[in-house]
C-alpha cells in the first residue's frame, strides 16, 4: 500500500474483534448469525460471518454491547467469508 492510498479513506479505521449478530432476510426470512467486526470506521466495517452474501446486499448489524447497537448497511466487496459493509448513517464521533 502507498501512504497515499492509505490516507485516501473518509475516516480513520479502528482495528478491533467484536462480536455481533448479522441480521440478514426480511419477515418471516430474517436470520441472525454470529460474527465478528474486525475493523470500524465512521462509515461501515469489516465483517467475518459464514453467510453468503454478495455486494449489494442489505444487512443490519447488531454489535453486542451494553448498548444493543444495531445499524443497517449494505455490502459492498466480499473475498471469502470476509465482508466489507457501508453503513447507511454514518456513526456518530
């Protein structure tokens, strides 16, 4: 990586290993699966779950917290059972 694709990104990556539940489907075809967030910015995550999603598709994420936070998002690159996630609302600072 050059230092200047490194610099290129809209907010700075906070390296980490969360659990989270990965909510994917709608109605009665919800299902949650257990995974892991192992990088998180501003605007989405990387994320480690055995499911088979491609880009494009809708998620939501449930970080196990205290504070049940759960956001939606949308996938947008996948190699292996490693997927990068854009959040629809940025978080918060």
């Amino acid at each position: 990586m050059t230092p200047s694709s490194i610099n290129a990104r809209r907010w700075r990556r906070y390296h980490l290993n969360l659990p989270v539940h990965v909510i994917v489907g709608q109605g009665s075809q919800r299902m949650a699966v257990s995974g892991r967030g192992t990088e998180l910015s501003r605007g989405g995550m990387a994320l480690h779950a055995y499911l088979s999603l491609q880009p494009g598709d809708p998620i939501e994420v449930d970080f196990q917290t205290p504070s049940k936070l759960q956001i939606a998002g949308i996938i947008r690159n996948r190699i292996g059972y490693r997927f990068g996630m854009e959040f629809l609302t940025p978080l918060l600072s």
